[in-house]
C-alpha cells in the first residue's frame, strides 16, 4: 500500500501557536507532537504568531517573553531547526502585508460570522474589541498562503479559519489570476483531543483557564503536573472504560491522555486497567506516564534556554529562510494585483 503512494516529501506544511498563555500537555498530544513527526515527510514551517496575540489586550513584556518561550517548547517537543523552518511571524513584515492586502478583498460578513470572533468578542467590552480581532482571519489566512501551503495541522477549534483561508485563495485566484496553493486542514488523529481537567466538557486551553486546575502545562514542575491528575474531575463511578457518555467525560479523557501518551490501544488499555481498584489507580498511572512524558522535554527546554541568544539566533535563521519563500509570494501577489513596481 504505502510504496504505491506519492512521495510526500516536498508538500508543505504551515502551522502556528501564539505566544498567550502557557502552552499543555494537549498543545503537545495534538499538535507538537504530529509536526515533529510529520517534519520528515513534509517541508514544514513553524511560526510563533505573536501578531495574532495582540489582538486581544496584552502585557508588551509577558508578550515578548512567551514569544521566546513558545519557540523554545517548538524545539524542546523535538522540532528540529535543521529540517524544519521555526520562525516568530512579526519578523517577517510580509505577514502584515499580505494581511492588509487580503483584508481588502475579504467580505465583512465573512468575518462577522466566524465563531471564534463572536465568542471572544463576548467576552469584552463592545466598545473595547479591536479592528484585528475582527481581522485576525485574515492575518492567519497570510500566513497560510504566503507559505503556499498544501496543507494546515489544526484543531477542530481552527476548521472554520481554514475554511476562510481556502474560500479566500479561491476568491483571490478567481479575481488576479492562480496566485495561491488551496491549504487542506491536517486533522490531529482521534484522542489527542485532550479536554480540561477541571471540566471535562471543554477543550483544554492555554488561555482560557478556569481554574487552577483546568490544564497540565509543559512547563509545570512533576508535583504540580501529578496534583492536577489527581484532582481531575471525574464520576461516582468505578469503571475505568472508553466511554462517549457525556457523564463519564472525565475518566474518557484520562483514558484519552494515556492512550495519546503511550500510544497503546484501547483494548491493551482497558484491560490494562481492568484489575484497578478505581479511578485513584489511573489517575496515578496517568500522572506517572505525563511526568515522564514531560521530564525530557523540559530537560530540553532548560538546556535551550540557559543562554537566551541561543533560541534569537536560531529565530533569525528561520526569519532569513521564511523572508525568502514569503517574498516572493509577496511580489506576485503585489504584480497580480497591480502595483506599479518599485524602480531599484
Ligand atoms: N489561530 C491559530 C490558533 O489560535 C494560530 C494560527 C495563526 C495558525 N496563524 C496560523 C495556525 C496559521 C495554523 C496556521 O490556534
């Protein structure tokens, strides 16, 4: 089967993260994880948008700091700069660019209708959401087709942004001329959907956290990781099953964190479990495999880190190589829409 299929090594690949929040244990099972696989069988570019995290009130210094810390974990969950492309999106000024020139062929309504800008925009005062909040689809779909892009890991969160960016290049390429690739959504692998500790009927997130004990982060020290297992929200129950029944969510996603983390199969893992005393059992099991999960991956972190020039050095190697695959979408983008070219 697989000798008869295409080699997919020169498809492209563009995902991001931005620097809010502290990246979990989710982050890294549904996304960091699949890029550092798949860097070896597409030309992968890894962005940290910090352009993207500022269309929400923010602090410059914390912004600056976690643009850092978001490339480093991209390095630490095993992205290696040498094959892939790890860049921050600010320092490349195509971004914006292509952003403003998008905005002007994009439809309000399209925009208006995105459910991520409804939801955030809920959360704020009316008269405090900004202009780029409204926009930050747009910003995405540029750093998309900049990139000509085959195809986008994204969460289920992030379909409807993709849809956008697709419907968008169709759009530009129907009005200038085939300008941009159509990006296909690469949707993480069933399990790796981690939900929230704290209330197993929502995502885990690095931003919206409910309480403390809502995520386990990449960075969290193995006490603080282990007491967030153990305070999971789980059932009365004692069956330790795969289940979709809405009322046992919280032992599903400890089953579904374990599944994603030892990579087992449901049936090696149910009866794995069969002889447990209770959820205390798997909670502990669970805690053990996440903090040997994350002990090699901080061990990472703290050795990038130690010298900080080390992780900007690094960014401007990436910066030089992305300046030069995004210019020159740049530049047709600019002669397809009628620029009159600047004489050099
Ligand atoms: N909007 C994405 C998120 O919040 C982040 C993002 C920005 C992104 N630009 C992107 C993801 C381009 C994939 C490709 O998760």
């Amino acid at each position: 089967m697989s000798e008869t299929r295409p080699p997919q090594r020169n498809k492209r690949v563009l995902s991001g993260v931005q620097p809010s929040g502290n990246l979990t244990i989710g982050n890294y099972l549904g996304a960091l994880k699949q890029w550092a696989r798949e860097q070896h069988n597409y030309e992968s570019f890894f962005c940290v948008v910090d352009l993207h995290a500022i269309t929400v009130p923010y602090d410059p210094a914390t912004l600056r700091a976690k643009t850092r810390e978001v490339a480093a974990l991209y390095l630490a969950c095993g992205i290696d700069p040498a094959i892939s492309t790890v860049f921050v999106q600010s320092h490349i000024p195509a971004h914006s660019e292509l952003a403003w020139l998008l905005n002007c062929v994009t439809p309000l309504g399209w925009l208006y209708r995105m459910t991520q800008f409804k939801d955030k925009a809920a959360k704020q005062q009316a008269e405090s959401v900004s202009a780029g909040l409204l926009n930050y689809p747009v910003l995405m779909a540029a750093d998309i087709l900049l990139y000509q892009a085959d195809a986008v890991p994204v969460g289920d969160d992030q379909r409807q942004h993709l849809e956008l960016t697709r419907d968008l290049a169709q759009r530009f390429n129907h009005l200038f001329g085939e300008t941009f690739t159509i990006p296909e959504p690469m949707i993480p692998p069933a399990g790796a959907r981690i939900r929230a500790l704290d209330d197993p009927t929502v995502k885990m997130s690095k931003s919206e956290v409910s309480s403390e004990y809502h995520a386990v982060y990449l960075l969290d020290p193995p006490d603080k990781a282990r007491k967030k297992i153990m305070r999971a929200v789980t059932d009365s129950g004692r069956e330790i099953r795969f289940s979709d029944d809405p009322e046992r969510a919280g032992v599903n996603n400890l089953l579904e964190l374990y599944e994603a983390m030892t990579g087992e199969t449901r049936e090696a893992i149910e009866a794995h479990f069969a002889t447990a005393r209770g959820y205390g059992d798997l909670k502990k099991e669970v805690a053990d495999v996440l903090i040997a999960t994350l002990e090699p991956i901080q061990a990472r972190y703290h050795e990038l880190t130690r010298d900080v020039s080390y992780i900007d050095g690094l960014l401007a190697e990436g910066a030089a190589r992305a300046r030069v695959v995004a210019n020159a979408t740049l530049d047709l983008v600019r002669e397809r829409m009628g620029f009159l070219k600047a004489r050099t």
